[in-house]
C-alpha cells in the first residue's frame, strides 16, 4: 500500500492530495497528517467516496489506512 | 500582468483566520481592565463592539476587524473585507458613519492590487454610507485588509448580546456554509458564486428591516460560527438558545462539501472551545454538526424578538429565517435539535 505524506501541508491540501492519489491507487493508501483539520478531514472525505478508514497515532501526526 | 492569486499566497482565510477562542481567552483572562464610566459595552461583555456614551443620548460604537483574502479578486476581497467589518455596528443597531483601513501587504505583489483591494472597500464602504478617512499599511509576507469603523445610535435603541429573553424567535438573516464553500473554492471544487455575493452583501438592509420593531437582542455570525455567537449571546443573557438544526437554511453545495471534508480548520478549535457549553442531539448527521461548528466570513445578522416582531420581520426581509428560539436557562447555554 502505498504512503501519502501530507506533512507541512494546512487545509484543504491533505484532501486534494487524497482525492489524487485514491485516483490512481483505487484500493487505497495509506496517508500521513501532521495536524488535527487534516486527520478529521481527510477521513470524512474518504469515508464520503466509500472508504474504510482507521487511524492510529504515529510519531507527531497521525496515520490513516483507506481502504475498501 | 499576471493575473494575482491572493488566497494561494495565505494560509488561512477570512475569519476562519482568527484566533481560537480559548487561546485568547488564555491571552487576556484576568488582565486588568481600565475603567471608563462611559464605557457602556467593553472588553468584558464579548459583545460585537465598545459602545461609549457621548453624554448627549447617543453612543459611538467602534470595531476592528481585518483577515487574509478568501477570494482571488482584489476588488471583491475589498469589499468583503468592508462588508464584514461594518457589519459588528449593524449587530450594535447602528449606522456605521466613518472607518480606517488596516492593510498588510506583500512587497512582492503589485501595487495595482492594493488600489484593487481599496477600490472595492470604498465602494462597499460607500453602499453603507461610510467614509473611508485613512488608515495604516504594513509590509507584511501575506495580505490582510479590513477597517476600524465607528458608527452611532440613540442610546436607549442599541442592540446587544445579552439583552436576548426566553421566548424571543432567533431570526437569522444570511444562509451558514460561507467557509466550507470557500474551503472547496479554493481546493478548486466549486465556484462558490452564492457564497461570494452573500459575503459581498451589506448587512444594512437586514439591520434596517427591523426598525420599529422590538429587538431584545442581537449578534452577527462570524469566525466562532453559529454554535460560538449563539452561546455568547446566551451567555451574557442567562438563557439558553434553543436551535431547530432542520430550520437552519445553508448555501446550496455546503452539506455535500462538508460531508466530503472540505471544512475550514476553525471548525475544529471552535468546538474545543464550546464542547461543554453546547449539546447537540446525537441524532443530527456529521456534516450538519460539522458546518454548525465552521466559521463564516461576513455572515448574517441574528437577531432575537418575540414572535410577533420576528414574523413581521420576515414579511419585511423575506430571505431571513427563524432558527429558534430562546428558553429560561437550562444546564446547557446553547441547545441543538
């Protein structure tokens, strides 16, 4: 599964970022989020387009398994 | 030329950008407060803006109120910015009459974009009969803008927050969702062209609708969202405000925006401020809560009067809707349904 470092990036970057990256990986990926906006974000809108979603903390952020 | 990009060269925008509420309240908690006996509205009363009586039967009421732009359009950016910060003395029930400017501006951008950003405020500022009579630039890595205005009203006539009484109809006068739209907007979503001409729109004939009639109380909708004003004003009136969630009317895009993450990050510090003050039924679906929770840039006036006042209103300004209404106080300030 491939990982998406959306470190450094604010609001709505992280859910742009996804929004590509779950175009070319359609099963899913992994994503890194830095900050709280982005780990609520991100996880609504993959949940929106019908993903699975668990997170679990990870050094300074968060880690964020989408998948089908 | 190249046409400017403002909201690529900001972090965050409009009054998404202001401060966390607990964060200021960490700041300025317990700080003295000089004392003025004509000071009638102050530092304490977290109402819109100072009210000060001139001793004759009217008060000056003054605010400040500047952000990072939210659209790419100088002009537009100008008159939002003007829009909003006139707003605070319509919430007062006042007639805004002379304003400053307050702009931050980066050295790499064009001159011709702070003549933009101007000409839009005056205009703005113009629609509301405000003369623009100075101000102060700041060389600054992102762009702000917004004005100091000072109004007046008859001191027995002006609206605060805390003047709300159980059994007043909650009237809000401009649809909620402006920041989720924008947050899309700038992801490049959506044109966000409803979301744009609300925040262009004075809240002049919103404030104006209402003469006449009995307002008890009365707030705008800005950066600490509907939840955020609505427990302030139930705060300092000792009632609790109780909100009907299905008579909230949003702009159209803002509930599939929301429910597909595209929320401004206030929204989160918004609720960490307000988790204990505010209860919401469990029932009410994530995005409704989420854009209950978002901050607005130059959003509505909400206005508190008993129903009979509020239903002429209505009839008066047909665009505005009742939310609710507000009830002896209960264990929480502020009640979602």
């Amino acid at each position: 599964m491939i990982v998406l470092d959306t470190s450094g990036y604010s609001c709505p970057e992280p859910v742009i970022m996804t929004k590509k990256a779950l175009r070319d990986n359609k099963e899913g990926l992994c994503v890194i989020v830095d900050n709280r906006a982005a780990k609520e974000n991100v996880a609504r809108y993959a949940a929106a387009v019908g993903y699975n979603v668990e997170t679990e903390a990870e050094g300074n952020g968060w880690k964020l398994t989408i998948s089908k | 030329m190249e046409e400017v990009r403002l909201t690529q060269l900001v972090r965050s925008s409009g009054c998404n950008a202001k401060l966390p509420p607990g964060e200021l309240h960490k700041a300025l908690d317990g700080l003295p407060s000089l004392h003025s006996d004509m000071l009638i509205e102050g530092f304490e009363s977290s109402d819109d803006a100072l009210v000060y009586d001139l001793g004759d039967g009217r008060v000056l009421i003054e605010t400040v109120d500047f952000f990072p732009p939210m659209v790419d359009d100088p002009e537009i950016f100008g008159e939002i910015a003007a829009a909003n910060a006139i707003s605070d003395i319509y919430a007062m029930g006042g007639n805004p009459s002379i304003a400053m400017s307050l702009m931050c501006f980066p050295s790499c951008l064009d001159i011709s974009v702070m003549r933009r950003i101007m000409t839009g405020a005056i205009a703005k500022a113009g629609e509301a009969g405000v003369v623009i009579a100075g101000g102060h630039t700041l060389s600054d890595r992102e762009p702000k803008f917004g004005l100091a205005v000072t109004g007046f009203a008859d001191k027995e006539r002006i609206w605060t927050n805390g003047g709300v009484r159980p059994g007043d109809a909650a009237v809000l006068t401009k649809k909620l969702g402006t920041g989720v739209m924008m947050t899309a907007h700038k992801a490049g979503e959506c044109d966000a062209s409803e979301a744009i001409a609300q925040m262009r729109t004075l809240n002049r004939e919103a404030k104006e609708a209402a003469e006449g009639l009995c307002v008890h109380g009365a707030t705008d909708v800005t950066g600490f969202s509907l939840m955020g004003h609505s427990y302030e004003a139930a705060s300092a009136s000792g009632v609790t405000i109780m909100i009907e969630a299905e008579r909230v009317v949003f702009l159209p895009g803002a509930e599939k925006f929301s429910r597909l993450g595209f929320l401004p990050e206030g929204r989160y510090t918004n609720e960490d401020y307000l988790s204990e003050k505010v209860s919401i039924s469990e029932g009410l679906p994530l995005p409704l809560r989420d854009l209950l929770f978002s901050p607005e840039t130059s959003g509505g006036l909400l206005l508190f009067m008993p129903p009979e006042d509020a239903d002429e209103y209505l009839r008066r300004f047909p665009s505005a809707f009742i939310i609710g209404h507000a009830e002896d106080r209960r264990e929480h300030p502020v009640i979602v349904i």
